[in-house]
C-alpha cells in the first residue's frame, strides 16, 4: 500500500495515542482513505485483528484494498481463522464465543460505536480499539466519549482539497423547504412527516430544473427521504429527459451494483434512499442533490462528502440543497470542532451564522458583501435598535451603586445627594446603616 503523507501522519499519531490510551478514534474527512489506513495498520500488525463493518459494501471494500490474506465474517458463512478478519457486526456479535481474541479491533464508520451491538462486540475482549470517521457525532450531537478515550483530528477537508485529494465543493440554495412544523424523532426529522412535506411534484419539478440550470450533464446523486421519494423523483428525471434510477437498501444486491455500474453512463442520476450516505466509494458523482433534511451535522456531511472524490476532469462538485442543510450546518468545508465530550443537542439545529446565501444566484457562502459567484453585492441589513425600558432601569441601579459605593465619608455622601438632588437625611441614612 501506497500511503500519502497525511496518511502515514495519521498512523503514526494513533501510534502514540495507544501508547496512552485503549481506545483512539481517527477523525478524516470522506475520501481522505480511512480504509487503506486501516488496512495497512492491520497488515503490520503482529496480533490478530478484527475490523468492524456495518455494510456489505464496506466488508466489500476492505477485502479489495487490503489485498492479501483476509478472512470474512458473513452470514450463512464458517467462521475464518485468518490473523486479519473484517465482520459484518450483525454476524460477529453471534458469533463470539468463535472468534480467537483480537489484539486490535478496528471500527469503520465509528460514529456508531455507541449502539448496543458494538460495545457488546468490543467489551468482549480487552483489545485495543481503533475507530474511523469522517463525523465523530451522535445523531443527537453527542459525542463518542463512551466509546473512545482520546481522539486524533488528521487531515481537513481544506487541507485535502488544497492538495488536490479532493475537489471543492460549490453550495446553492435555491429554496428553503419549511421545516418548522415538522417532528424531531431520534434527534433527527420525522421521515414520514419529511414524506408529506417534501414529495409533491410542485418542489420535484423544482429539483429537475434546477439540476438542467445548475449541473447540466454532470453525473449526481439526489439523497430522498424513503424508497417511493427515490422512484417519484427518478421518474421526474426521466420525463426531463435525464436517464435516471433509484437505488435502496432493500433492492437485490446485484440489480443496485449494476445500476451503480452505469452512472456516467447510460445512467446520468442516482436517487438513493439511506444507501449512499455511507459505504460507497463513487468517484465520478459531479453534483449531490440534497432532498432531505437532516439536523444530524454528520449525515450532512456524508452525504455532501460522496461528490468531492476526484476523478479524471472533475475539478469541483456541485451542491444543489434544497432543504436548507447547508444553512442549518454551515460550509462543508467549515471546522467544526469536534469533541469526544460533545453535548446531546436540545431542541432543533438553528441556521448557521457563518454562511451567506445570495438572492441572486442562490450561491451559499462565507458571509462577505459580496458573492464571490456571480459578484452580486448586498444590501446592508437595517439596523433597528429596540428600547428596553426596564434594562435601561437596570443598568441605571448598577451604576448608582458604584457611586454610592465610592462615597465613604459621611461629607461624601451628603455631596452625593445633594447632586442627586435627594434629601439629606438619606446621607444620613446610608451612613448610619453602615456603621451598623
């Protein structure tokens, strides 16, 4: 395995954790190669190993790019004896009591070591633990102290971009979905009411045109709320004349890989539901349709990270949110400061204040005067200034009692009511009170 240096950074950082800590979490942004660090950890590792998957695809994708002698861990499937083992966590937490004791379990997508099913798995030894995510945050946005002991931030989204590993993403808004009278269930929005707030022909009609207006011809991906939102809104494609399919959990295995095989192809959209968020390496995806709305910071940015994977004559991808996560969130390529300690969220996400949207090209921006898009200025917003009687009253007795306070003689504080304009019996008064 080839590594580049931000990689071979990245191992030699989780080195020194673990010589400190049990448990480490590496946080890389979606394409930064999670799999082939992993990967190589495990291939110099001298004990055995066990990696964690959640997806077929993933388990998949571990077996390709380690390349060597690695055992899997599937249903219907003997238990492997290999030093190397990568599972599907459904089938190893079944199968405990079969598996030789690991030296190092690795977690792919550690955003969900928090669940039940995987502390079952990593409580049952005492290995050293190795997760890996792009979004180390709860749905909730809670963060993963209950899993991890220490974390190892590698490199950014803008460092990746700045080196050419990944593309820049640019972020429209074309419209704002109201999203106020909708459910919080789970710590993200109601599906079914996201359903019947979202697919109506009137805003699918909306999401074609603004695909023919802003990524024309370039492949993409639209992320929808449920199976029956992806197949309406492919059909709305193809009517526009734009080859579309619908993808999902639940279709047969081979039907979704062929239809993922075609994109570029005799397939220009992919509308997926809950399937490409994670797990899938696509690098050709030129723009990313976002339909649903999410306050999870991290399904966000899985969903917005499937379009940055470079390929050959792509320098930029396309960001179509209609849903208004890019307000809700901010800029992809933001810090966002993750903890392990991070707080349960409560309530609803509030819009960002980093970002801009320009109401003349729907372009989504750092908040400047000007659209760095389409170079449209502005307007200033009006300053209104609100009297708030009763805080004036406040601030007033504040500052009155310094001056009292300031007043220590009796002499003083006859001046002070006099310039008050008081009787002086409250000098008196005060003073007397005092020497009590």
């Amino acid at each position: 395995m080839i590594l580049r240096e931000y990689q071979t950074k990245a191992i030699d950082g989780l080195r020194d954790k673990l010589r400190q800590h049990r448990r480490v979490l590496l946080v890389l942004p979606t394409g930064g190669g999670k799999t082939v660090i992993f990967n190589h950890i495990a291939a110099k590792a001298t004990g055995r190993v066990l990696i964690l998957v959640h997806r077929v695809e993933l388990l998949r994708q571990t077996v390709d790019k380690y390349g060597g002698d690695i055992g899997t861990i599937e249903a219907g499937k003997p238990t492997p004896t290999n030093r190397v083992i990568v599972g599907m966590v459904q089938t190893v937490v079944n199968r405990l009591h079969e598996i030789e004791p690991p030296s190092i379990i690795i977690i792919d997508e550690a955003h969900h070591a928090n669940a039940t099913t995987w502390q079952r798995i990593v409580n049952n030894w005492r290995s050293y633990v190795i997760g890996v995510t792009a979004t180390p945050c709860r749905a909730d946005g809670s963060g993963l102290s209950e899993s991890f002991d220490s974390m190892l931030i590698g490199a950014t989204m803008t460092d990746l971009i700045a080196s050419g590993y990944l593309v820049k993403p640019r972020c429209f808004a074309p419209a704002k979905i109201d999203t106020s009278q909708i459910r919080i269930q789970m710590g993200d929005f109601h599906k079914g009411d996201l359903v019947e707030a979202i697919n109506k022909p009137t805003i699918t009609g909306g999401v074609v045109s603004h695909y023919t207006k802003l990524a024309e011809g370039k492949t993409a991906v639209v992320f929808c709320i449920s199976v029956q939102h992806a197949i309406d809104v492919a059909e709305a494609f193809n009517k526009a004349g734009h080859k579309a399919a619908a993808i999902y959990g639940n279709m047969p295995g081979d039907e979704r890989d062929r239809i993922v095989s075609e994109l570029g192809k005799s397939v220009r959209v992919l509308c997926s539901c809950d399937l490409i968020s994670e797990g899938f390496d696509v690098p050709n995806i030129g723009a990313a349709i976002l339909l649903r709305p999410t306050q999870s910071k991290g399904l966000f940015l899985q969903q917005v990270g499937r379009a940055l994977r470079p390929s050959e004559g792509k320098t930029e991808a396309i960001i179509i949110d209609h849903v208004g996560n890019c307000q809700r969130h901010g800029l992809p390529t933001d810090d966002h400061g993750w903890t392990l300690t991070a707080e349960k969220r409560k309530g609803r996400v509030q819009d960002s204040e980093s970002v801009h949207q320009c109401e003349k090209c729907f372009y989504i921006y750092e908040r400047s005067k000007i659209c760095p898009e389409c170079k449209h200025e502005r307007a200033p917003s009006p300053r209104e200034i609100e009297q708030r009687e009763g805080e004036l009253i406040e601030i007033e007795r504040v500052e009155k009692r310094k001056e009292q306070g300031k007043a220590q003689t009796l002499d003083d504080l006859i001046k002070l009511a006099k310039a008050r304009g008081y009787n002086i019996g409250w000098a008196y008064k005060i003073y007397h009170a005092r020497k009590r």
